[in-house]
C-alpha cells in the first residue's frame, strides 16, 4: 500500500516552516527511517533528517510521530499509515535548524550543565568494592538502566515542564546527574545535591512521565529523579 507523510518543512536560514504531504508505497518491515531514504532518494533530495546506526543505538534519528517522540528506525511504518497519514515534527523544546533537524544545543548545555564525569579530589586508587555492597536493589537496576541512555533527547523534546521553564535540565540531564550521585567513587556528591534542589534542578520535574513513555531503552527517568528528590528529603531531614 502507499502510505501519505505528512512532514514538517524547514529550509536552512528562513523563520517560516510549512508542511508538504509525500507519498510512498510501503512494504513489511519498512520503518519511519527507510521512507525518509526513499523521500530524499525519490522525491525530494532537499529533505533534511539526522540518523546514523539504523539500530536504535546512536539515537541520532529521533523525531516526534503524530505528536510522540520517537526513533525513526524502530518504528514500522506500515502499521502507522494502516491508521491514516502519519504526521513527522522535529523533536520539540528545540529550534529547528532544517526541516526534521533539531538544533540539539540546548541539550547538550543540560546535559554539561550537571558535569557528567566522576570528579575526584585526589589520584588514590579506589578499593576493591561490588555495587551491591553499594546500592540496594532498586537504585542498582536504576544505575544500570541509566548508563543504558543513548541520549536520543526524546524525553528532553517531550518534557511539559522543560516547555513551560526552559531553566529545567530535562529528563536526560537529571538521569546523569543520578548516575554520579549514587556513586561511591565520586567526590563531588555536595555540589551534585546542590545543583539538584537549585531552581530548574531535579526537584522542578513535575512528574508528568512523558519521559518514562518516550524513552526507547526504559531508562525509566522520572524514577531516577524520584530517587535523587528522596535522597534530598532524607538529607534535609
């Protein structure tokens, strides 16, 4: 069958976008990212989209779907055009640089903003330990879900609170902040706890889970943050 596209236009340079309908006969096993190769192969060699692995690893494709951030390459395109025109928008809470290209800066700044690299105060070689003479189970399979984040920015596009505040970090930000401030070896754990009750930290999620929704590996980010925020409550305790 052939299935009707309607895309988000955006030429490099000029404020106005627009929309333009393609059509593309569609086979089984086909995702959202061969009908962008087969637009810009076929109909219009101008049509601008990000993507790299094809293997829901380097997150690169990501878009929103009818309104729902996703990744292009592990979504089935046949089974979405059954239901009607499939409706394709750059990731949102960014600009958009050309049609389904995010300006990701913003992002990035996040995500730098909470240091997201072990911090020590000396070079002493850690001892010997084992996570699970660390973290109880729940923050373990937590620490292992967040190292699992392709930072793919889907939760960062579809966070009602970073919409409404661009000074929040986002989902992604907030799950690397975790990251390191459940770790033993990290010597910045006071710094980390004061960036997270800060105005636009951790505790400013409003606890929507659209990230819980829109990750493609279950990271499960509003977990992470519900962890962080108990951790800040106990501390202030």
């Amino acid at each position: 069958m052939k299935g009707r596209f309607n895309i988000f236009r955006k030429r490099a340079g000029e404020s106005e976008p627009y929309r333009q309908e393609f059509e593309v006969e569609l086979f089984p096993g086909m995702t959202l990212l061969d009908v962008f190769h087969a637009i810009q192969a076929e109909q219009d060699p101008s049509f601008a989209y990000r993507y790299s692995c094809r293997g829901a690893i380097c997150g690169s494709c990501a878009v929103r779907i009818n309104g729902t951030a996703a990744l292009a390459c592990k979504t089935q395109a046949l089974p979405l055009a059954e239901q009607g025109t499939v409706h394709v928008d750059p990731l949102g809470n960014m600009p958009t640089v050309k049609d389904l290209v995010a300006d990701l800066d913003t992002f990035w700044e996040a995500y730098d903003s909470v240091r997201p690299y072990l911090e020590r105060a000396g070079e002493t070689h850690d001892e010997v330990f084992f996570w699970a003479d660390k973290l109880d189970a729940k923050q373990l399979d937590q620490l292992s879900r967040a190292v699992d984040c392709i930072k793919c920015a889907s939760c960062f596009s579809d966070c009602p609170k970073r919409a409404e505040d661009e000074n929040f970090i986002g989902p992604q930000a907030s799950v690397q902040l975790f990251k390191f401030f459940v770790d033993p070896r990290d010597d910045l754990h006071s710094m980390r706890r004061d960036a997270a009750a800060s105005p636009g930290g951790v505790v400013d999620c409003d606890s929507h889970a659209n990230c819980v929704k829109v990750c493609p590996k279950d990271v499960r980010p509003l977990r992470a943050i519900n962890f962080v925020k108990k951790e800040l409550s106990v501390t202030q305790e």
